[in-house]
C-alpha cells in the first residue's frame, strides 16, 4: 500500500500542501475548525508523517501559487498582464508547481472586498498579484490570509513592501533624453499619472529629464489618456509639440493615428515614443520606438520571490527593480534628417 502524502490529504480536503503541513505541524494560519478538519482526513487515511529530510522534500514540490488580475486591467487590447500571467505559467511549470487565474471584479475590489474564490477555499500556497488594485483591498486581502503575496508591477512600503517592478523611472528617462538628443525639445507627455504607480513613476523619469533640459511641461502638454475604469481615450490639444512621450505602446499608436487624421506625419513632422515594446493583438505594428519591459525576468524574479517565501516565511522581503532596455525604432526623427515639408 503506498504511503499518504500531503497531497494527497489536501486533494481530499480541498486546501493547499502547505495548509495541510501547518494544520498537522501545529502552526499559525489555520483555524481550529479547519485543523481538525484536517487531522481527521489524515487519520482515516493513515497517514504517518515521514522522517524529517523527507518531510522537507515533499514540501517543496506541487505547490499552488494564484494569480490575481484585476478587470480593469483587461479592457480592449489592454493584455499586458495576460503576456505576464501566460510567462509565469510556463515558469511555473518549469519549478514543478501549479498555477490558478482570476479576475479580481470590480465591484469586489472597491465595494465587497470579496476575497478571491481560490483564497477563501485555502488552495494556495501562495499569490502574485499582477498590477496595482486598490490600497484598501489589499489590507483586507492581507487580513484575511497568512500566505506569501507578491505584487508585479506595484509597491507600496507598507501594503505590498514584496513587489518585482520594471525599472518605470529610468526607462522613460532614457526615451525622453533620446528625444533630446535628437533636438527634439518640446515635448508633451501622455498618461493619466495618478491612475497607477507605474504611469507616476514613469512620468517621474520623464520630468526629470525635462527639469536637465530647463524646460518647463506646458499644462495643455500633459494629457490624461484613460478614465477611471482604465477606458483609454483623449484628444491631443490644439498647438502641438514636437514630440510625444506617452506612457505605453498603445497609447503612442492612439497619439500616431490621431496626428494621421490631422494630416500630420511620424515622425517627419511629429516624433513619438511609447513603453513596454507590446504589440497589442489586433492592431497594427507601427514600429514605435520604445522601451522593452523584460517580462520573462519579471516573472521569474515573482515566482522565485513566493516560493522562497512559502519555503521559509522568515526569508528576506522587499522590492525587485527589473531593467529593460530601448528598442529604436521608426518613429523619433534622427538628428540631422530633414523634414520634407
């Protein structure tokens, strides 16, 4: 007869390895109710705890980690996280664990703080929250469970203190630059920076490259690109610059396809830049020089930072910074070519 493994009583209960590990080894994060719930299981399938060094082993193999991606995020054409979710997937794989997606709704994240189903059900060993959702959902979330949570793509000091972000600041700091460098200085910015943490820290790069350059950011020069239910659309203002900084690939295509329609050229006329180097599916590919987000290190760095931490919750916490690198492209005008107008 084969030995009952932990798996095998999570299987049966419907919770986590780990939940099971911490109800039979007497630790924290279990109620009672659910510990005897367990310790139950456990003796009607005669189970025998194994020798210490196994015990070690098995915990490190077949763990859950959830996935956790808020609606607003998943708007037309904006599936940035989905490349996210499928790189941690694959990953995951890789480490021989599992993982499990949902959508945080909208109503749950701002108004119920309904926790996700695979939390309630105590199915994880561990979450990656992808993109930033609400400060106040995050305490509740925090509160309710004990599991390692890792945030992609958002920090916070107090609430998401174990994050993996991709270097914002820096990257839109080389693309203003570049655009400086090619004497173009009258520039605007595109993002709706009190809309996330990332658009902020993005626009941060760029106003301090333009604070290098003495130049002051006309207010008809930065403009909102989405509402609040993350609904992308704007109208560039009347008199124009010379460039555009705007804050993701898609919108730098919005900005390319509305100069088009006033009869103006890129970049013969008007030069563009984007961020993340994304070619959004079912939309064109306008070779938009950009940054690119290194999505592979990204996931990677999340998924090693949650395992650490359900392997050893006394393991280091804090945030990892992910550097990208610039895709030139097509739409900067290059210093010394002349425009044909």
């Amino acid at each position: 007869m084969e030995k009952v493994r932990l798996t095998d009583i999570a299987e049966r209960v419907g919770v986590s390895t780990v939940t099971v590990h911490n109800a039979l080894a007497g630790n924290k994060g279990v109620s009672e109710s659910l510990r005897q719930q367990i310790q139950d299981v456990a003796d009607e399938m005669g189970y025998q705890a194994p020798s210490s060094r196994r015990q070690n082993r098995e915990e490190q193999e077949f763990y859950t980690v959830g996935v956790l991606i808020a609606e607003n995020y998943l708007a037309q054409y904006t599936t940035f996280y989905w490349k996210i979710y499928q790189e941690l997937a694959i990953l995951a794989t890789e480490k021989h664990c599992f993982t499990a997606v949902e959508v945080l709704k909208k109503e749950d994240e701002m108004k119920t703080y309904k926790m996700p189903t695979y939390v309630e059900e105590h199915r994880l060993d561990g979450l990656i929250v992808v993109g930033e959702i609400d400060k106040t959902y995050i305490k509740h979330l925090k509160e309710y469970t004990q599991i390692p949570i890792i945030f992609m793509d958002f920090y916070d000091s107090k609430l998401a203190e174990d994050a993996v972000v991709q270097d914002n600041f820096y990257g839109m700091f080389m693309l203003t630059e570049f655009m400086f460098d090619q004497g173009i200085d009258d520039l605007a910015f595109v993002g709706s920076i009190f809309s996330t943490s990332s658009i902020m820290d993005r626009y941060c790069g760029f106003l301090k490259s333009m604070t290098l350059h003495g130049k002051n950011i006309h207010p008809e020069w930065l403009i909102d690109d989405r509402d609040e239910f993350g609904h992308m659309e704007f109208d560039l203002p009347q008199k124009l610059p010379k460039g555009f900084v705007c804050n993701c690939d898609l919108a730098a295509g919005m900005v390319m396809d509305k100069l088009q329609e006033m009869g103006y050229r890129v970049p013969e006329d008007i030069s563009v830049v984007g961020f993340d180097n994304y070619l959004y599916p079912g939309l064109p590919d306008k070779n938009i020089t950009t940054y690119e987000v290194n999505k592979k290190a990204m996931a990677r760095i999340a998924l090693e930072k949650v395992l650490k931490q359900i392997r050893n919750p006394k393991s280091g916490h804090g945030m990892n910074v992910i550097s990208g690198n610039m895709v030139i492209k097509k739409t900067v005008k290059l210093k010394g070519e002349q425009s044909q107008i």
